[in-house]
C-alpha cells in the first residue's frame, strides 16, 4: 500500500470516528419511530416581517429547485412552523428542518455526510420518545396550568385553544417539564433524556447558523474567502469547545472535502453570490428565532451544559 493510499485510509478512519463522537456519543437508538399529526406543506412561507424589495426577492428565489433533495424553501418552511408559537419552539417542525439540514450536509459530499449520521441519531431519540409518550397516554404529563404560568413568565402568550394541542413532546417547553417532572434529567451523568439530546442539537444548529451566515457575507472589497475555511471558522467558534482534541482535528479533515462557492450557487438555485446573501440571510434569519427560543427555555432550567 502506497503512502497516498495509507493517508487516504487514515483519513476515513478519522472521518468514521469523527461521525461516531460528533455530538458526544453516539446512542445506539432505532429511527423508525417519528412524531404523527405534522402535515407536510411544500410552499414556501415568507416571514412575517417580510416587506420591501428585499422580500418580494426572497420569496422569488425561495422556490422549489428541481432535481435537489436538499430544498432550501422546505427548510424555511419548517424553521418558521417551529416558531408558530411565541418564546416557545414546536418539536415537529423543528426535527423536520433538521431533517432538510441533513440533507444539506449528505449534499456537500461523503465526508460531511458522516458528520449528518450522528444528527439522525439524536433526532432518532426525540421521535421515540415522543412516540413513546403517545403510545402511554397514562403517563405523567406537564401540568397544564403549570406550563401556563412558565410559559407567561418567559413571554409566553399562549391561548388556551393552543394548551389543547400541547402534548408531552409538543414543544421544547412541554418537554422539559415533562422529563423535569419525572426525573428524567440527570445533571451530573448521562442520561438518554430528550433534553440532553435537544442541547446537542442545539449546539450543531449554532454551528450551521453561523457556517451559513458566513457564506452569505458579500465583501466590499477583495476575493470571496472558501466554504472549507468559513465552515471551519464557525466550528472552532461552536462546537469544538465541546469536542476533545482527536475529534477537532478529524473534523478539519473533513471540512478540507468542502466543495467550492459555486456548488452552494446551483444547490439553492441561485446564480451569483448577491443571490445566494438573500436567500441564506433568510435562512440564517428563521434559524436564528429558533436558537434564540431554544437557548432561552434551555438557560431557564440550568440546561446548558449537561453531561
């Protein structure tokens, strides 16, 4: 075997271990099970706020594009169905864009792709225990006047038509009363709680928001900076904090493997980098509501940093 050969095998060894740790520890869970009730809408939904040139633009651009499977508009749309309840974020939705971002990820080729196995897992776990949950309809749930009151005290103005439709795995707060209540978080060891899945996921989602926000900056002046170094800069300042040393450097590796400007040009439909600020900054926009809601019903129950 020559030494090309042998570089190449090292590196797939590191990408497969890299895939297996991504999110600290990969749960051996089936992901079959997934959350009912969500109907899929395959229109693009335009934000709320939306006015302007800019946003007649966007909707232009944010179209179906043939002949991907990673739909830029489909993701849109699910960011901002998991926002359709104020301070508070609906689970369905949110796993469905996290369903598209793997998408995006499997898109940017083979060893990214790994990267995206690890996230199907922990998504994976939320669906089975939502699953779960329904399948037990005796089992504990979150106090209806309870989750209210903490709901109100987090800007929450919630109807109580909206309480009807809360269920154990309905939303990010339904959730983590539900496993505070039964004991399901643990604080100082593992445990396979929905939270604790939600908080890796979080922190993934910290670094996608800012890989994208990166790639849709337009310079004033000089050459357009690669995808490979942008992704590479958003990690170092996300996830590698959480990451033990072999991992960080694996995970260069494979960002190395980032295909150039011009590929995420023809992935969202786009012809040019003005075109492709519009529609990642709508992107980037919906994601951030998202982590914003997460982050602040996460930091209200001391959840930030569980094992």
């Amino acid at each position: 075997m020559g030494v090309k050969s042998k570089a190449a095998a090292a590196i797939l060894v590191l990408l497969l271990f890299l895939g297996s740790l991504w999110l600290q520890g990969g749960l051996d869970y089936h992901w079959d099970s997934c959350l009912k009730g969500y109907n899929q809408v395959n229109e693009l939904h335009q934000l709320s706020n939306s006015s302007g040139a800019d946003g007649v633009d966007s909707f232009h651009l944010l179209e179906g594009c043939p002949g991907q499977n990673f739909q830029v508009s489909l993701l849109l749309s699910h960011l901002l169905a998991a926002s359709a309840y104020t301070s508070d974020v609906l689970l369905q939705p949110y796993l469905s864009s996290w369903d598209e971002l793997v998408r995006f990820m499997e898109a940017l080729g083979p060893m990214v792709g790994l990267i995206s196995k690890e996230i199907e897992t922990k998504t994976s776990i939320i669906r089975q225990l939502a699953q779960l949950a329904e399948e037990n309809p005796e089992a504990e749930l979150p106090d209806v006047h309870s989750m209210n009151s903490v709901s109100t005290e987090a800007g929450t103005k919630n109807t109580l038509e909206d309480s009807k439709h809360t269920g154990a795995y309905h939303s990010v707060r339904s959730m983590i009363l539900l496993e505070m209540n039964q004991g399901l978080v643990d604080f100082h060891y593992q445990t396979d709680s929905g939270c604790r899945t939600l908080l890796r996921l979080h922190r993934a989602l910290l670094w996608l928001k800012l890989f994208l926000e990166k790639l849709s900056e337009t310079p004033v002046a000089g050459r357009l900076r690669s995808p490979s170094d942008l992704c590479r800069e958003a990690y170092q300042s996300t996830l590698a904090k959480h990451h033990s040393w072999f991992v960080r450097r694996a995970a260069e590796l494979a960002f190395i493997a980032l295909p150039e400007r011009s590929f995420f040009f023809k992935l969202v439909c786009v012809q040019n980098q003005e075109e492709l600020s519009i529609v990642l900054n709508r992107v980037v926009q919906a994601i951030e509501e998202v982590y914003d809601r997460t982050q602040k019903a996460l930091e209200e129950h001391g959840m930030l940093d569980l094992p």
